[in-house]
C-alpha cells in the first residue's frame, strides 16, 4: 500500500491517496480540524432546530454556542493531556499542538455539562432544560468528529477480519498504536496493519443515539432526563468500543482505561438517579423540573 492510501478489503473497498489536509493560500488546514468544526456547527443547528421545537428561543443556543464550544475543546485537551502524560511532560511544547489531534471527548464532555450550568446560572435560565436541548447536537458534533480521527489515522482497534476490517499503511500511523496482536498478524513483506475501524464504529453508534434523543425529546418526563439518556447511551458504546482501542489512556499506576471507568460510573451513576427521580415525581415532588409541553415560556 502507498502510504496515503486507506482500505476496506472485506467490502472491497479501496481509496487511493486520501489526504490528511488541504492546502489553502500556502497553509495546510488538516481534515481533522475540519471535522471538527464541521461538527461543532451541526451540533449547534440541531440543537438551535430543537429549541425552535419546544417553543425555546434559538438565540439562546447560539449565545451559548462560543462559551461551550471554547471550553468544551479546552477540556477535552486538558484531560488528554493529564493522561497522556509520560508523553508531554518530556515533549511540553506539544501540549499546545491540536493539529495531529490529542482530543479526548469525556474531557470535553466535562466541561460542557459544567459550562452549561455556570452559563446558566448567570442567565438565570433552567440549566437542565439547556442541557436536554444541547446534548443531541454534542453528540452529533461526536459523530462528525470522528471522521477527523480517519484522516489522521488513529484511534483504531486490534486486529480483525471482520467485514468492516480497515487496512492501514504502517508508516502512517504512529508506531506507539500498533499493539504486539496486530503485529503478530502481519505477514512478511507486509507494509500495512489490519484493524477494527472504531472511529466507524462509535461515528455510527453516535448516529444512533442522536436519533433516539430527538424522538424522546418531547417524551421526557422531567428536565435533565435526556441528559441522562445521552451519558447512558454514549457510555454503553464508548464502554465497548474502547475496550479495543490500542491508544487506550489508563489512570496512571494502573492498568485500567479511564475512559471505560468513566463510561461505567456514568451509566450506572445516570440509571440510578433517573430510577431515583421518577419515583420522586410519582410521589409528588420534583414538581419544578417536571416537564410541562404546554408551558413553552418558562426557563
């Protein structure tokens, strides 16, 4: 294989020199910044498009568009960073570089759910209302995002021989991916690796639970239930899907990924307090985030 090229052998599919970038008045713009982007404004219009819907001013998203975007990247930086550690602190300068990726989502995901409620505090809005009506375009923003991680050529799983099997060039990717089980099925003379695609695999379980927030949006029975739906739903794929990833972050001193642990606690900690306030509004409290279609004016 040359090295920009990407394939699907089992779908027989083949894709000549795929670029990582496109170059623009002399500057290269990498295709993963792109997506990214991409996806944070498909995020912020369906979310805009389900504000309109339940009778919410869709100025209110676009206000709180910049303030969740800016520290919704800081955060997923920051917390790849922490856990990436071993690496920057011998190489610090690359901290501040994002071109080559280094975006870990539950970061960003942190710190959009604590910028909503700092956001709405001050706006004097109904922060759980906010997130309900966010969380369906950040996790469309996912779906984008992943793309970026297939023009870079990263965030791959172990080997396989499935139908969606996706065969890179080795010299494509960084050396500290290829696990010793990918390299003990290649054969001699072979200048590619064959893996799962997750990329694929969590772009497309994003899909589906943005499908299923959208229908249940105007079901919920309180504010912050979707909320509740998309950490329960993201977490079960991410549980899965990182658990054959090769770029795995572990809690240091551990041999545990932070990302299934985190996946874990949130599905768990979400089912248990959605358990927990349906049995409190069916007794009568909670009644101020119950949520009432008919009233469209309150915050």
């Amino acid at each position: 294989m040359n090295i920009k090229d990407i394939s699907f052998p089992n779908l027989h599919l083949y894709l000549s020199n795929v670029p990582d970038g496109i170059n623009v008045f002399g500057f290269e713009i990498k295709l993963y910044a792109i997506c990214v982007v991409l996806g944070m404004f498909a995020g912020g219009t369906l979310a805009a498009w389900i504000a309109k819907r339940e009778g919410w001013s869709k100025e209110i998203i676009w206000d709180f568009f910049f303030y969740g975007v800016l520290f919704g990247v800081l955060g997923a930086r920051i917390y790849y960073v922490i856990f990436s550690w071993d690496y920057y602190k011998n190489e610090p300068l690359q901290i501040f570089n994002i071109r080559q990726g280094g975006l870990a989502i539950y970061g960003g995901v942190i710190a959009a759910f604590i910028t909503v409620f700092v956001y709405c505090r001050f706006k004097k809005l109904n922060g759980l209302r906010l997130l309900d009506t966010c969380v369906p375009g950040l996790i469309l923003g996912q779906a984008f995002g992943r793309w970026g991680n297939f023009f870079n050529r990263e965030v791959f799983g172990e080997y396989t021989n499935n139908n969606f099997a996706m065969r890179l060039p080795v010299n494509a990717v960084r050396a500290r991916d290829i696990s010793e089980s990918i390299s003990s099925h290649m054969q001699p003379g072979e200048n590619f690796i064959q893996v799962h695609p997750t990329f694929l695999y969590e772009s497309l379980w994003n899909v589906g639970v943005v499908i299923l927030l959208v229908l249940l949006g105007k079901k919920r029975k309180f504010y912050g239930e979707i909320g509740l739906l998309y950490l329960i739903g993201y977490g079960v794929g991410r549980f899965w899907i990182e658990g054959i990833r090769t770029d795995t972050l572990f809690i240091p001193g551990t041999t545990l990924a932070v990302s299934q642990v985190l996946a874990a606690v949130m599905v768990v900690g979400s089912l248990i307090i959605d358990v927990i306030v349906r049995i409190m509004i069916s007794k009568g409290k909670f009644k101020s985030i119950v949520f009432c279609p008919q009233n469209t004016t309150e915050n």
